[in-house]
C-alpha cells in the first residue's frame, strides 16, 4: 500500500462512500485520510464507517488516518410564510427576534448574540454570499436594514457576517455530544469549524486533553487577523476556502491560501486545502481544466493534504474523484519545476539540535541519492520536522504508538508503519533497513538516512544521523 506521491488525499465519507466494500475501493485508490463530517448523518452511522476503517487497518496492515469536522455554529434566518420571499434591491429590509413567519419586508434571526453584534454600516451576506444586506439602524432585538444586492430567499438559508467577531464559542451543544461521541470511537483528528480567535482553540483542546489532533478550519476573516498565533495553537490547518470566499473577496482567497501555507509549513503544521477541489465530478466523470490546475496549485504551494467533500460523500463518481486527483498530484510531482519551488520555500532550521539534525538529513539524502529517509518516532515530532524540509525522498516513519502511525499519514511524504520499541540505536537501523526493504520503499544496496532521538522517546529530541545501506 505504498503510495507513488508525497501530498495526501483526504475524502469525506457520505451515501456515496459508507459500506465497507466502497471503503476498500476508495482506500485502495489512493484516500489517506477519511473524514467523517458531523454536519450530516448520524452517530450510528458514522460508527459504522469507522468499525470498516479500522477494518481496513487491520486487512492491509496500514494505518487509517480518521478526521473528524464539527459541525460549529450555523447562524440562519427564520422561515417564510411561503417558504421564500423576493428582496428587492434597495428595499428595507428587518431582521428580529420575533417569532413567526417572514415575507419581503422581515424574517426572524434567532441568534440574540448576532444582533447584539450588529451595527449601522455591517453588511450581512446571505445564502453563501447570493443575497447582500446593509444594517441602517439597529434597536433592542431588531436591525432595520437595506437590500443591496436583492434576489429570492428560502427558508433557514445561512448568514455570513464578514468583518464582525462574534460571540459565539465555535463549540455548540451538539458539538459538545458529537465530539465526546468522536472521541470515544477513538478518531485520530478533531476539525474546529467557526474558529475566530486563539481562545477558541485553547476551549476546545481544554475538552479533547490529548485524545486526538486538532486541525484548526481557517474559514473566517477574523482568523487570518490572527494566523501566527493560531498556527501555534493548531497540530495543523485547514484552508476552507468555502466561507472564506463567502467572506472575502474571491480575488483575494488565492493569496490568502499561499500564506496560511506558507505559515503552517514554517512551524512544521501539517496544512489542508479544501473545498470545490474536483466539484464539477460530483456528476461528472473529468474535471473541468481549472479544477485539475487548482489542484496542481496546492501541490505546487506544498499542501500537505488536498480534501475532497461532495464529491467523494455524494456525488456521482467517488472513485474517478479520488482517482483523478492521484494522478494529479504525481504528476506534479514529477516536474522538475515542483521541487525548484519547495527548495525556494524551505524554512531555516531553528538553532536547535533536532532542526540541524533533520535539515542535513534532507541535505544527505540529496546528496547521496538514498532511497528515504527513516524517522523514530513517539510523540510524532521527529517525522514532522523531517516533513517541514520537504526532502525529496519519501519519510518511513516508524513508531511503536499506533495513534501517532495514524496522525502521522496525514503528514507529506510520510510512510507510517506501527513497530515494536527498540532497545538500542544499532538495533534502530537494521530495523528501518529491513522495513524498508519488505515495504517496497528501499532496495537492496540503496542506503536510507535514519534519524531518532536518543535516549529512546523523548519528545522532539532528534539527535542522532546515520547513513546504512539496505540488504535484500
């Protein structure tokens, strides 16, 4: 189950992609990570899905990187007395508190700590951005508005307030169940949707108290204001390029995604980009040439992951998505251009041991064209280091904690295998040489670069270099 690419392929499981046997298929064609959206479905049937995954750990001898996303606060207007109404541009427009059916001249809000954060002159944007409203006056539960960009509005359709901080905890009630839920499964990665600011962050890893790897979702404005110290804050990102291009101009998402890139890998963040990735594969069997570029682009920025959504939880053609973005990704990473621009971007190591051990790793691998690199590894921080260098050698990362085998396979360039601790360091290397060599990553007379950290498990003390030829 090696994989011929180092960037990793998340799919978001749904009706299109739940029963065992669609599981093995799309795990075979090439998905690394799984991620199981708890906006939709239920508790029943996401156990369902991660009983199979695990499932598949067990029949192929890999682990299964499982993603969980939360749900988060949706903030949406009420209904209408005929299911939708018609807002006209330059009408006024009032939201309230007021219970009961809306038509053309108001509907309910029922968020009070929305209107609390209301002032004249913010602009709300409804249904994913398709209808513009713009606060005049506001009152003690009401906000009196004027339609600037007009058209049909449906019922419970969402509101997106860009600019504005609200008051809001990322974390709802059915977040709260939903990831006690996750956690008992036993999931590798929680996903904070809504997050705005550092104490979102610190709230939720205050609940999750080690049980799994936080990816902070980088979906609003506010949290930009903020990247460097949610980057600290994060064990990765994502880049949900839907609402932030709901939220922001959609000129300036491009720039935006290269830099919350940018910042991750500096840190050593594994980093996501999501959204609308192959969308037109949701019903058809190719994507469009500017999704197959789009595509190319995260993996040109080095992306850590690229995610699917609709089109592996319920489109038409699950498989050929995943399929179609495998091929991408390799065949990006066959051009010479690729590696030019990663060697561009390298990070300088930090004044640290570990960052001048792993920075000459990747230098000797270079030089001496070895087949890969071999990181030992407890908590993780060893192989992430080796990551952020982005070598161009694949990363065996060997562990004897099956949960960091599983958080580790959403990090670049990593093989992640689940072995026995070893009790001394020469002990170490005939173990990564003969792993390497049944995984089909090393032949014999290729060498591997190993690095670990001695002593034996202690977080991020990578210390120790060598150079080992494999035998057959």
């Amino acid at each position: 189950m090696r994989r011929n690419r180092l960037a990793k392929i998340v799919a978001t499981l749904g009706p299109s992609s739940s029963t065992p046997a669609q599981l093995r298929t799309l795990f075979e064609t090439g998905v690394d990570v799984f991620r199981l959206n708890l906006s939709h479905g239920t508790h029943d049937e996401h156990r369902a899905r991660h009983a199979a995954l695990r499932a598949l750990e067990e029949d192929f001898g890999r682990p299964t990187c499982i993603l969980v996303d939360l749900q988060g606060p949706k903030i949406r207007v009420g209904r209408f007395a005929s299911e939708s109404a018609e807002l006209k541009p330059g009408a006024a427009f009032r939201l309230d508190l007021e219970d009961g059916p809306g038509d053309a001249t108001r509907v309910q809000l029922p968020h009070p700590e929305v209107m609390s954060a209301l002032v004249p002159g913010t602009d709300l944007l409804l249904d994913d951005g398709r209808l513009r409203l713009t606060v005049d006056r506001v009152g003690e539960g009401f906000a009196e508005t004027t339609v600037v960009t007009g058209g049909t509005l449906k019922d419970r359709k969402g509101v997106n307030l860009p600019g504005v901080v609200l008051p809001v905890s990322p974390l709802t009630d059915k977040d709260r169940r939903d990831l006690a839920f996750a956690l008992d499964l036993g999931i590798d990665w929680v996903a904070l949707s809504f997050v705005q600011r550092p104490e979102d962050v610190a709230e939720a890893r205050r609940l999750i108290a080690g049980r799994a790897a936080v990816m902070v979702k980088l979906e609003k404005p506010a949290a930009i204001e903020h990247l460097d110290e949610l980057v600290e804050l994060a064990d990765a990102l994502m880049v949900a390029r839907g609402d932030l291009g709901v939220e922001m101009s959609p000129e300036d998402v491009p720039s935006v995604q290269k830099r919350i890139i940018g910042a991750a890998r500096l840190k050593g963040k594994p980093v996501v980009v999501a959204t609308q990735m192959l969308e037109s594969m949701i019903s058809a069997p190719a994507p469009t040439r500017a999704e197959a570029s789009d595509v190319a682009t995260a993996v040109y920025d080095g992306a850590d992951g690229l995610m699917l959504s609709a089109e592996t939880a319920s489109g038409s053609y699950p498989v050929e998505s995943v399929a179609m973005m495998d091929r991408i990704i390799a065949r990006v990473e066959r051009d010479p251009l690729y590696r030019r621009i990663l060697d561009t971007q390298r990070p300088e190591p930090e004044a640290t041991a570990a960052d001048a051990i792993t920075a000459a790793a990747q230098q000797v691998a270079h030089t001496l064209s070895v087949a890969a690199i071999a990181t030992y590894t407890s908590s993780g921080s060893t192989t992430l280091r080796a990551a952020r260098e982005r070598p161009d050698v694949p990363i065996l990362c060997l562990t004897s904690r099956r949960e960091t085998a599983r958080r580790l396979a959403l990090v670049w360039g990593t093989h992640c295998i689940e072995t026995e601790d070893v009790r001394s360091f020469s002990e170490m290397v005939d173990k990564a040489c003969r792993i390497a060599f049944e995984a089909g990553i090393a032949k014999a007379g290729e060498r591997l670069v190993v690095t670990a950290g001695v002593p034996f498990g202690t977080p991020g003390a990578t210390n120790v270099l060598r150079i080992a030829w494999v035998n057959g």
